[in-house]
C-alpha cells in the first residue's frame, strides 16, 4: 500500500492558487481511479482505493501548509505505513512554471510544507513529485504569489502539469520511480525545445 499525499491549504479562497497545487495533483488521481478523497482521517481529508493496479490511500492535509507533517505522520502510524510507501507531492518555486520534478529524496528547500513533513516523519528519504510554479522573473515576495489565485492561463498551463503529475504517479506504481524519473525528469518547458534564433 502506498500513502500519496498533496500539499495544500483547505480554504476554498486558496483553491486556485500555486500553493494547492499538490491538492489538485490528489483529485486528479482520484478522478483517475474513482476513489473519493472526503473521509476525515489523521487530520485530513482521505480516500483509499486501487491505483495503476496498487492499492493506494490518497490524502489532502487539512491542518494548513506548515503543519502538513502531522497529518502526514498520524496517517503512516494509522496504516502502519513507513516513510518508504510515502509519495508527497507539493508546489515548487524553484521549477519553471509547468515542469515536474520526481525524486526519492532531499531537502524540502524552502518550502514549509515539505519540511513540515520531514520534520514530522524524522528523515527525508520518501518520495517526492515537485510541482514547478516558479515564474519567469524575480519574486519580491514568494509567499503572495504562491498564495494568489491564478489567471486562467496559468491555471490551462496547471491543468496539464496535473495531468502529467497523474501519469509519473501511476508510473512509479506500475514500473518503479526509475522508470519515471527517467521519463519524467527530462522533460523540459516547451520553450526550451524551440530551437535559437540566429
């Protein structure tokens, strides 16, 4: 069994912005497999069901973005799960709008739900999906773009980065996060493919 988990704020106002991100990644895999992520567990919102042929518990902490590791950790104690059959995915500044990241380990950066998680669950050896949402210019202030709603664009661009969030997830349980990453990883943004301009 794995716990796959999406980062996020609960509010409905933080709905569309770039820090629910990893809750938009859950309900596309719930949509994918039918699963219904509206159970109250472990202080979040939970579905559990099959996934790629693996049976999967799907999670949306409800705790707020710096507290996302408690949840995290009492849903591993519930299912007696061990940081190793843990996927999170959140949002990531540090990515290039519309680009995925797979890794299955590392520092949680700057981001606060990400350490949260690895606080709580006292390593960081699990796997991880980043959601790239960094922009294409300085930022004066990280916090109030990640917590703004996004423009329509933005949200077109969100929607297929999601979609290709659910196929690495569904890969890495088919085939292994190998086989992702290497598929996954290598993409690059659409612009980088155009070729120079002499």
């Amino acid at each position: 069994m794995r716990l796959i988990v999406g980062l996020g704020n609960p509010d409905p106002e933080y709905q569309w912005t770039p820090h629910n991100l990893g809750f938009m990644a859950v309900d596309e895999l719930a949509n994918r497999s039918s699963i219904r992520v509206e159970r109250p567990e472990g202080k979040a919102l939970v579905g559990r069901g099959k996934l790629a042929g693996e049976e999967v518990v799907l999670a949306k902490p409800q705790t707020y973005m710096n507290l996302s590791g408690i949840s995290v950790r009492e849903l591993l104690a519930k299912y007696a799960l061990s940081p190793a059959d843990l996927l999170v995915m959140w949002d990531e500044v540090q990515l290039p709008f519309g680009t995925i990241r797979i890794d299955r380990k590392g520092s949680g950066g700057s981001h606060n739900g990400a350490n949260s998680v690895i606080s709580s669950v006292g390593m960081q050896d699990f796997y991880r999906l980043r959601l790239g949402c960094g922009p294409d210019h300085p930022l004066s202030s990280r916090k109030e773009f990640v917590l703004r709603p996004m423009k329509r664009a933005e949200l077109e661009v969100a929607a297929e980065m999601v979609g290709e969030a659910g196929d690495a997830v569904e890969m890495i349980l088919a085939k292994g996060i190998e086989a992702a990453m290497n598929k996954f990883n290598r993409r690059k943004p659409l612009e980088a493919e155009e070729p120079e301009q002499e």
